[in-house]
C-alpha cells in the first residue's frame, strides 16, 4: 500500500495544529479537573486524530527538538522500579483461596518495565506531591495494565504463548483461572485507590476512579480492543489505527499520568498540560512496539514477534514503511515534550526522559 494513499486528512490533527507556544485546539479532557471542593466536575469528550497528513508535516512543519536536561534516567527507573514493585508485591498477599492468588500474582509481579506506576509516580512529584502519596494509583493502574495483559493473551483474543518471557497466565493455569484474575486485578484497582490512598481529599479520588474507569471501559482500552478485533484482516486508514492505538493503549498511559497529577494537588491547566504530554507518548509507545514487532525476536521481546505480521494487523510500519513510522516516532517525541515547557525543568526532567526512553525502547 503506497504510503500517500493511507494518510488521512482530517483536519483536526493534534500532531499540526499548534500555535506559537505549542498545540493548540487539543481534545477537551475526559474530565474538567478544576478542584471545587464540593462539586466533582466532568465531561465527555471525544478524541481526534494525532496523524493528519505525516507526509505534509515531515515537509512543512518541522517540530522543535528540546534538549534533554542533565538526569541519571536509568538510576531514576531502577529506584522508582524497586519501590513499586514492593508495593505490588504487598498489595496481593498469598491467601485463601490460593490458586487465584497466585495467578493474580504470575502475572503482576512477572516483571516488565513498569512504566505506567513510574509515570503516575513522576507527574505527582512534577506537581508537587510524593511518591507516597501516588504509590496506591500507581499500584492500580499497574493492576488494570496487566489485567489487560492476562485478558489480551487468552485464545478468544490474541492467543498468545509468551509474555514478559513466561508462558502466558492461561498456558500456566488454565483459562477460567485466567480470566478471573484478570477481573480479580481490575476490581482490586479500584478498591486499592479507595482504600490505601492517604491525605488526598475525597473529591480529587473521586476524579481519580472516574479516570481509571474510563481509561478501561467501553471508550477506552475497550474500544480499541473491540475495534482492533473487528479490523482484523481489513484494509484500514491510519485514522482507524490511530483510534486503535489512542484507545488500547495511550489512554491507560494517559490515566496514569493524569492521575498522579490529580493526587498530587494539580490545578486544570497543569493536568491539561500533562494529558496532553501523555497522549503523545501513549501513542509513540504503540508506533515503537510496531517497529519492534517486525524488528526483533521473541526472545529479544520476551513475547511473541512477528505476530502482526502473520495475522495481517494493520501497523505503523505497514500503513507507513519503516523509516516514516521511526520518523513518525521522533515527531511525537518532540511533542511530547513541549508539552511540558510551562513546569519546571528540575521535576519534569523524569518526564522529559520518559519520552526518549519510550522512544529507544528495544522490547
């Protein structure tokens, strides 16, 4: 397919319309987040398209590349990575009845990057608050990422054999165990938000929950799930993946972010700002997963590669080729990070190094 051909024109990219200071006329977000402390505010919102026309950009709208500022990222990960894996470690204790224990815990303690509790983790600390503070969301949505995980692998979905380089929940213990952690997971989210946050008022976890029943439901993770099913072997726009990918996988990102940011005391304009940042990265994390699938083995990956390919899935570097969907990945990083211009660059540094770090990945 010529790569002309399958770009859409919609003009309501999020990727051109920017203004002097940076993107302008971005979706509303899913929730108005100013804190009125008697009153939990939120609207529905629909999401546009971040592609418009890659082809016209690349020629005509070159994107502003912002230095990194001086950071030990690696040691940030490997501090940040050991205090949320404790954490998740204690937030699923070994009890009766023990089978379902134990697969909720195969899966949520098989390792990974973890880059979605360390991501909430990072936006409270950029608005001020503690990792104490997000530790209980950030548990959470490391929960609802792996339910997804569990759910996604299963036979009726992706039916696939390997995942973090073990053998899938339900290759270990059946698929009825499996599907009951994964639910186990997504209903301990919510209850560990409720229970375990301390010194966040009432109100900003209300937006909280409502946040990660959104990012997970019907017009979110959901969604893209679905549609990513019923595209299955068909011809599909960028436009279409693109909704794919913003649902199935950026909003779970976006929701870690946000909700940091929430439980850390931010005002509107600065979850505005971090939603923003975060739906860039959300989707630069799926255009990088693509090119790794055609690009690396499965033990380099420590799941199945190759397996878009062999089902005929519509992907970044299939609509697009290899070297514009790397191109593609840039851009979304240099968005990424001007979104995070108006905070200060000794906190936001995490963040400005998660997009490179996303970028870079190698599985």
């Amino acid at each position: 397919m010529a790569f002309s051909s399958t770009i859409p024109s919609c003009d309501t990219s999020l990727l051109l319309k920017r203004s002097n200071k940076g993107l302008s006329n971005l979706p509303k977000p899913i929730f108005n987040l100013k804190y009125v402390p008697a009153k939990v505010q939120a609207s529905q919102v629909v999401s546009t398209p971040l592609s418009k026309s890659f082809q016209y950009q690349e020629a005509n709208n070159k994107t502003e590349t912002i230095p990194l500022p001086v950071f030990d990222f690696d040691d940030y990960m490997i501090r940040k990575g050991k205090q949320v894996n404790k954490a998740l470690d204690e937030s699923v204790p070994m009890q009766h009845p023990e089978k379902i224990h134990e697969s909720m815990r195969y899966s949520l303690l098989a390792g990974g990057k973890r880059v979605r509790p360390i991501l909430c983790v990072a936006a409270c600390e950029l608005v001020g608050g503690t990792e104490d503070l997000a530790m209980p969301t950030a548990c959470a949505m490391e929960m609802i990422h792996t339910m997804s995980l569990i759910h996604d692998d299963l036979p009726c979905m992706d039916n696939d054999d390997l995942r973090r380089g073990k053998p899938t929940n339900h290759k270990v213990f059946g698929e009825e165990t499996a599907v009951l952690a994964g639910d186990a997971l997504l209903s301990l989210a919510f209850e560990h938000v409720a229970a375990k946050t301390m010194n966040v008022s009432p109100e900003r976890l209300v937006q909280v929950l409502a946040e990660m029943g959104n990012s997970v439901g019907s017009q979110g993770l959901v969604a893209g799930q679905i549609v990513d099913i019923d595209s299955e072997g068909k011809k599909i726009s960028l436009s279409d993946l693109e909704y794919i990918h913003i649902h199935k996988t950026a909003r779970l990102l976006e929701a870690s972010v946000v909700c940091g940011a929430i439980v850390g005391g931010a005002d509107s304009e600065s979850i505005e700002n971090v939603r923003k940042y975060a739906r860039y990265i959300g989707l630069l994390f799926q255009v990088v997963d693509d090119i790794l699938d055609v690009t690396k083995s499965s033990e380099e990956l420590g799941k199945t590669a190759g397996k878009d390919l062999a089902t005929d899935k519509a992907t970044y570097p299939k609509l697009m080729g290899i070297d514009k969907a790397k191109k593609f990945a840039e851009k979304l990083v240099d968005q990424a990070n001007q979104q995070l211009a108006s905070f200060d660059p000794a906190k936001a540094a995490p963040l400005y190094h998660f997009a490179r770090y996303i970028a870079s990945r190698q599985n």
